[in-house]
C-alpha cells in the first residue's frame, strides 16, 4: 500500500523525500509539511486511500471532513486559547495531566505512538482528543483544576490570565 501511495505522489514531492518516507504515517507528514493534505483539503488523501482500496479509512476521512466545520464551531474560543497556553507551557508532563483529566493510557499511548518525538503535536493532538472525548463537558476550569492537581501551578495561572 505504501509503495502505491509513494508513486501516486511521486509529481508532488521529490524523490529523496519519497524514498525517506518508511511508513504511510511518515509520506502522510511530508504531504501535510507541503500542504498537498490539510484539514480544509483532504482531496488528495481520498484519492490516496480509494486508490489503495481502503474505503474504511475513505470513510473515516469523509467523517471527518463533515463532522470538522460543526466541531470547530463548537469549540469556544476560550478552548483554544487554553490549549496553546498549556501547549506552550507544559512539555513532558502532558501525560500526567491528560493521566489526571481522565483519559484512557490506550488514547496517550496512541497519541505518543502517531507523533514520536514530537513532544508539543503529541500534547496539541491529546488536548484535542480530551476535548472531543468530553464533548461539552470540556471545561477551562477542568484543565485549570488538573494542572493544579499536577503541581502546574505557573501553567494554570497562565491559562486564568
């Protein structure tokens, strides 16, 4: 599948990065870093997958995609405001907050799993998660409450300002 992929987008990125990519996770990441695969645009993706004839994943895509403008107009500012705040503030203590906020070790270690060494996507895409996994009980003052529970007072201070 990988090696299908690899020559579908062999017109939109370079060889040397082509033969880099080892994984669909890895030639997924160089398709987003050349903006050929953005939330707003998936198109390519669908053509990716329908042509490797993974219509579960097609159809998770096309879930996402009508789902995404009703999410985003659900989330408050504030949410968001909150999660660059802890974003940039916490570093390797995510998992002890998100451990604090209630979410399962199997969503952490996904997370962990789908962006290594990549510790701030790691801690943006398990706030995102918590906030989808709660819905509208995603709550600042939760978040607050957490980091304070964690001993991340100067985190939580800086998302009360």
């Amino acid at each position: 599948e990988l090696s299908e992929m690899k020559f579908l987008c062999r017109d939109k990125i370079g060889k040397r990065k082509l033969d880099l990519a080892q994984s669909g996770q890895e030639l997924f990441d160089i398709l987003m870093e050349q903006q050929e695969i953005t939330k707003d645009n998936l198109e390519l993706l669908k053509k990716l997958l329908q042509h490797i004839k993974r219509r579960d994943l097609l159809s998770q895509v096309m879930q996402f995609e009508e789902g995404e403008p009703q999410a985003l107009e659900d989330q408050p500012d504030e949410h968001e405001r909150s999660r660059d705040v802890i974003c940039d503030n916490l570093g390797r203590e995510w998992k002890r907050l998100m451990r604090e906020l209630g979410m399962p070790e199997v969503k952490l270690d996904r997370i962990e799993e789908a962006y290594p060494r990549k510790l701030y996507e790691q801690l943006v895409q398990a706030l995102r998660e918590w906030q989808k996994w709660k819905g509208k009980d995603a709550k600042v003052a939760d978040l607050i409450k957490a980091l304070r529970a964690c001993k991340l007072n100067f985190v939580a201070d800086k998302v009360e300002e």
